[in-house]
C-alpha cells in the first residue's frame, strides 16, 4: 500500500481529532434539547463585529462586545449546516481584517487592558476566537481558497510568531491559545490545498510553527505538529524549509512524550518528511529517529503505534543495513502483534512493515520464527483488499528464504494460496500470490542449475519429506500434498511410490472426518500428482494401447459369420452366427478351454448363446477376426461383459476407454459398481480419476447426509484400482479428453445412474446380474 495514502488518512484522523473538541460541547447541548436556545441571528452577530471593525477607539468594553459576538458566531459555526449561512452574510470579509486589525497600535494597549478569566488580554481571547472561525469554516474546501485570499494567513502567521517561549518547566499563561487556534486554522485552511500550504511557506509561516514545538504546553505542540503534518505532505519546498530550520531533533524528542496525542502528530509529521524523499529519510535517521519511532509500536496509543509502523516500512528501503537494525531493535514481535489485534488499519500497517522487512534474507527467517506467518496467512483470507495485498507481498518476502520453507509447509501455506488465488480482490495481490507460488516451485526446481542453487533446492526438497514423517496427521497430509505440487518430477516416484507417501493422499480422500476444503485438497492434489506420474512414466512401463491384442495374425473381416470353412455355429437370438475354430482358439483362453478342454462344446457343432444380443455378439467376434473394433457408445457396457466373459483383454480395454470417455458426473459411480463387476480394473481407475477431477460437482451431489457413506464407500473400492497401477508398474491408462461436457445432474432416488443421454448406454439389470452359459463343463 502507498504510504503517500497512508499519511492522507491518517491527517484526517489528526484533523478529526483537532475539531473533536470544538464539536464536543455542541453534541452535549444537542443531547440536553437546549441548542442555542435564544441565540442571535449570524447576522446580527456579523454587524456587531463590522462594527467593531469600523471602531477606532478599541476601548476594553468594545473588545469585550466583541469578544462576546466571536464566540457567539464561532458557537454557530460550530454547526455544519449553518457555515455556508455564516459566509453567507459575509463572514469571512468581517473577521479577517478583523483578525488583523489586532496588530500595531490595538496590540500596544494590551498592557493597559484588563485580562481574561483565562490570564490572557481581551485582545487575545478576541484573537482566539477569530482564529476559531476561521478554522472552523475551511474546514469546507470551497472556502479554503477565499479565506486564504482574503489575508487571512498574514493575521494568522503574525499570531503564531507572537508567542514567545519564556520557560520550560511549566505552561505559560496567555497566548498560548491564541497560537494554538492559530495553528489549527492553517491546517485546517492547507489541507489537500496545495497552493495555501505554498502561501504558507512564502508568507514566512514555517519557521514560527517549527518554534511552537518547544511550547510547554502539549495543546500547542500538538498543533504546531499537525500544522507541519499538514505543510508538509506531498510539497518537497515545505519538507526542505521545515529540516532546515531545525525541526527534526524537537520532533525526536517529542516521539518520547508523555502526551499521547503529542506522540501521535509528531511521527505524522516524520512520516510525511520522509514520504517520497531519500535525503530525508536518511537525515531523520542519521538523527536518531530509529529506536523512538520502535518504541512506539508498543504505545498504548493505537494511532501512533499505526504511524509507527508506517513509518518503519518506509525506513526499511533506505538500506539494507536499516531492514536488519529494525529487526535487531525489537520491531518484529510488536509488529507481529499488532497482526492480531481487531483495529484493520493496525494490522494493515503491521503488514505493510512487515513485507518491506521481508525483503532481507535473514528479516525473512527471523519474522517466521517470532510468529509472523499463521496471522499473515490469515490476512490473505480477509475482506479489506489492502489488508490482502500487504499480506500477500509479506508473504513473497518470506517464501525467499529456503530454511522458511518447512514453516510455509507446516502451516498450510501453499493450500492457502492456491485456495484464496481466485479470491483476492484486486489482480495486484492476485498476480503477488502467483509469484509466491511461483518462487516455491523455483526452489525446489531451481530455473538455474548452479551448484548452490542446486544443494539449496536438494535441501529444501528433504525437509518437506521430512514432514511427512511428522506424528502430526495434519502436517502429512499438507505436505505430502504439496510436494505433489512442488517437488520435481524425476522425485515423484521415490517420493509417492517407492516410499508410499502418496497413501497419505489417498488416506485423506477416503477418510469421511476430513472436513470439505482438506478433502477437496487432497482431490486435487491426487490428481495433479496421477497426471504428472502418467507423463513421467517409464517406456516399459507404459501400457497397451487399446487396439489389437498382442498376437498380430487374424482371419480378416470377410471371414466374420462367413459359412465357408465354418466348423462351428453359435446360436444367437435364435439365429445361426458361422464361426472357425482356429480364429477362436487364437483368440483367448476361454475359447481354448472351450473347444480344447474337457467341456462338452469341444465337440459340438453349435453352441448356444443364451445371454448377448446379437449386435454385441457380432460386435465381439469382428474384434476376434481383426483384432480392432469401434466400441459405439449403445453396446460398449454390454461389450464389456462380454469380453470379460470370454477373456478377450484386447477388446475389454477399448470398452474401458469408451465408457471412460463418456463418463458423467451422474453415471461415475454406477459405472465403478459396473466395472467392478467385470473385472475392469482400468475403468474402476478412470472413474476415480475422473471423481478428482469433477470433485465439487460430485461431492455436491453426494452432500446429503444419507448419501454420504454410499459416497465415501464407492472411493474406498475405487482407491485399490489407481494403488495397483502405480504400485505394480503396470502403466495407468490417462486420457487427457476433458470430461467435462457433460452438466451435472441432481442426485436421483437409489444412487447415481448414468444419464440417458451420456453417449454410453446404460447397464441392465440382465447385465448387472448375468447367466453366464458359455464354458460348462461336459459331465461333470
């Protein structure tokens, strides 16, 4: 976040709370009904004072009168809605050379004056009062301009460089209000107003502000700091007048003070010096500023320990040598602390610092080890977008470090940044979590392949598998999904295989406690590790594709239910289906049994076929005659049958794919039931591969209490299927076609059934219960 912004807001905190007290006695009199009750008219009060204007004598009782009407009309400006009425009737044409006409020959007769109940003169109670309306006015920026215009900063700058500093120890009576008011009216008046804070700087009103600090009295120095504050935002000619002219030791020390309030303006003011301005920055620290503006940060002021911390983020890019010194000074556990507390913008701030310490190495393993990253992991996750963004770049600091690296595993890190990527509301803090997770890949997977950068990432990569050895369930199971995402490709089998971590995974998917975000996790993490296990796969590891079987010498379609050399006949849906020994015997070991065992058809000239449709029938002996077949989606169940039934491996794994490349999200689970049934340990896999995948949508569909041990049931029987592929070398079957067209349907009554219109034909209740007739035994 810019600290330009920052100082922004936190003036209009300082100006809210300069006017606080001019507002305080206005809500008790509204609260009590009693308003004003009587009050003269501004206008009546407005010709009192241009009387006194016009009045040359300025006797004591004239002043007096006036006093009154001052008071009166700056009690009605008090009033939001009667300011603009106020101008209206020509107010700031009557008060500022009136404010004015308190020099010269009408200052000389002070002396000779009777004084306020306040110890100060008639005149300078009028003053007070003069310069209160005029504050309270600009407080409107449509009247900044004119009142500045009119004059009013020369009555203004004279009243400030009247007050003289006669001692140390205690208040001074008299003008030190009248200072204050006068104070508080150039801010007012300069606020987000460029050219008034220029006017100010060239009618001489810095140096006498600067010399308001020394005031005993902390109303006073309160003021004077938030007029500097003020001066000195965004406009390098006022930060260069007020270094210039000694500010930056009284500011110093009053970073030290008693006063709550005084603390609080004073580092404003710095904060506001050092803004956008190097050679600033350095002079304040060569200064000393380092160590109070620390200190602060555990000020039971939450206004000034929110500066504070502003204020070290910007420190942090003078040089390296500052980041380190913050640290070694006790910034860190404040800064941390102030993480958790409810106020947004501390926690806003504390990031801020946080993320710009970040960017030192050592900064990075010191803020993980005090505590730092669970809160600012939390931060990602909240609803205030520039609390997500300091989050997030304090986060790409600490992620450069490789010994934080067990840390950001340990709590999560990766699963919470992939998680809340999409979250985030501005594309900045979306792009700096990318780049965090981009730098976890690089160091584990090093872009360049240095001997150190090679032993930093081989170092990194053991402590995450370290990790999995942790006693704690939940540390598994964060890191072995992140090494599913992170660790490099070549380490994925020692890692998940060889080593069995990746029964951590498949623990998690099964384990119907693990709550819905964990379990979505561990679906995705399943799933990226399977496809990357797939590309990565041995050559002799890879299995057949589904095609012809492995012998390569066939009859040729034209033999298919061809009479000529036919020596046997099968009896299908009562019709005569020709056939040749030889194709068959060649074919599978069930038909090897069949016409060269001891059964009864080794001799037969027919053989009855009491439980396949002709179409599938026909479907199969063509795959026998050629070894290919174009499995269509309205027999491919009913082929999978049948080529489990006669061993026919070659044809079962092309009805696997074609069932598998029609899955839905309302057919999966059916279709594992079906391919357990038959043996089809590939489709069973393909099914599992295909719930990771489409994990939101099948859950959802399972979320109902009573579904949801069907749910995790059907996973623990889909879990052996991928095991055995992974774990025998066998070669996983991954078809990288989307399964995606298919729109996920509510759940149906007696458990998921696959949609009429998903390509593949529905299984039969014939089918899911099968007569199997054909081996049988001859006499036995």
């Amino acid at each position: 976040m810019s600290s330009g912004s920052d100082s922004c807001s936190s003036f209009r905190s300082s100006l809210k709370r300069n006017i606080e007290e001019f507002f305080e006695e206005v809500a008790s009199k509204k609260r009590a009904g009693v308003m004003f009750q009587g009050q003269q008219s501004a206008a009546a009060l407005l010709e009192t004072l241009r009387n006194g204007l016009n009045n040359t004598s300025y006797n004591a009782p004239d002043k007096a009168a006036l006093r009154k009407a001052a008071h009166s009309l700056a009690e009605l400006c008090k009033q939001d809605e009667f300011i603009d009425e106020v101008v209206a009737e020509g107010a700031i044409e009557v008060v500022v050379p009136l404010l004015n006409a308190g020099g010269g020959a009408a200052r000389d007769q002070q002396l000779d004056e009777g004084l306020g109940s306040s110890g100060a003169s008639m005149q300078e109670e009028l003053d007070k009062e003069l310069c209160f309306i005029l504050g309270l006015l600009a407080v409107k920026p449509e009247y900044q301009t004119r009142i500045a215009q009119s004059g009013a900063l020369t009555g203004l700058v004279r009243l400030l460089k009247e007050h003289k500093l006669t001692t140390i120890t205690k208040p001074q009576p008299g003008s030190g209000g009248v200072a204050r008011r006068a104070a508080d009216a150039i801010t007012n008046l300069a606020h987000e107003n460029v050219e008034i804070k220029n006017m100010v700087r060239e009618q001489d009103g810095i140096p006498p502000l600067v010399g308001l600090l020394e005031a005993m009295d902390v109303k006073v120095q309160r003021a004077a700091c938030g007029a500097l504050r003020t001066l000195a935002f965004k406009n390098e000619q006022n930060k260069n007048v007020i270094v210039d002219q000694g500010a930056l030791p009284t500011l110093i020390q009053l970073l030290r003070s008693e006063d709550s309030g005084v603390h609080y303006e004073a580092v404003g003011v710095i904060g506001n010096l050092v803004h956008s301005s190097q050679h600033v920055k350095l002079r304040v620290l060569e200064e000393g500023a380092l160590q109070p503006v620390i200190n602060l940060l555990n000020s039971d002021c939450p206004d000034s320990q929110r500066e504070s911390a502003l204020l070290l983020g910007q420190f942090a890019t003078a040089d390296p040598d500052t980041k380190a010194k913050i640290v070694q000074r006790g910034a860190v556990p404040a800064l941390v602390r102030m993480l958790g507390m409810p106020d947004v913008s501390l926690k806003e701030m504390a990031a801020f610092a946080l993320g710009r310490l970040a960017q030192n190495v050592d900064n990075q393993a010191g803020i993980v080890q005090l505590g730092g990253l669970p809160p600012l992991l939390e931060l990602l996750e909240s609803k205030h977008y520039n609390l997500q963004h300091n989050a997030a770049f304090a986060l790409y600091g600490l992620a450069e470090n490789e010994d934080n690296i067990p840390d950001l595993i340990r709590e999560g890190a990766l699963q919470r940044l992939e998680d809340c990527k999409e979250k985030l509301q501005v594309q900045a803090s979306k792009d700096c979590v990318q780049k965090t997770i981009n730098r976890l890949e690089q160091k584990l997977r090093p872009d360049n392949t240095a001997a150190p950068n090679l032993a930093a990432a081989k170092r990194a990569l053991q402590s995450m598998v370290f990790l999995l050895r942790s006693n704690t369930k939940t540390v598994q199971q964060r890191a072995a999904m992140s090494l599913a995402r992170l660790a490099p490709d070549e380490q994925l089998k020692a890692i998940f295989i060889d080593k069995r971590g990746i029964d951590v995974l498949l623990d998690m998917l099964m384990d119907p406690n693990v709550s819905h975000r964990p379990h979505r996790e561990a679906a995705a993490a399943l799933l990226q590790l399977t496809k990357k296990l797939d590309a990565h796969l041995p050559v002799d590891q890879l299995p057949q594709q589904p095609g012809r079987a492995e012998r390569s010498v066939y009859l040729g379609a034209e033999y298919v239910n061809n009479p000529t050399l036919a020596d046997i006949t099968f009896n299908v849906e009562g019709r005569k289906f020709y056939a040749h020994r030889i194709a068959l015997l060649a074919s599978s070991e069930a038909f090897r049994a069949m016409f060269s065992g001891g059964y009864r058809e080794k001799d037969a000239d027919s053989v009855d076929i009491p439980n396949i449709s002709w179409s599938v029938f026909e479907a199969m002996m063509h795959f026998v005659y050629t070894g290919q077949l174009d499995v269509t989606p309205d027999i491919a169940f009913e082929l999978l049958q049948a080529s489990d039934q006669y061993l026919l491996e070659g044809l079962k794994r092309l009805c696997e794919n074609a069932i598998a490349q029609s899955l839905t999200v309302d057919s999966v689970m059916s279709t594992f039931e079906y391919s357990e049934q038959f043996s089809a340990p590939q489709l069973g896999r393909r099914c599992l591969l295909f719930v990771l995948e489409m994990y939101d949508e099948v859950s959802k569909l399972y979320e109902n209490t009573k579904d949801r041990p069907f749910y995790f049931d059907c996973l623990r029987r889909m879990v052996p299927c991928l095991k055995d592929s992974l774990y025998c070398g066998s070669g996983p079957i991954w078809d990288n076609t989307a399964p995606g067209a298919a729109a996920a349907m509510g759940p149906s009554s007696g458990g998921a059934q696959p949609q009429a219109g998903s390509g593949v034909q529905a299984p039969t209740e014939q089918m899911r219960n099968p007569w199997v007739a054909g081996v049988r035994p001859s006499g036995r």
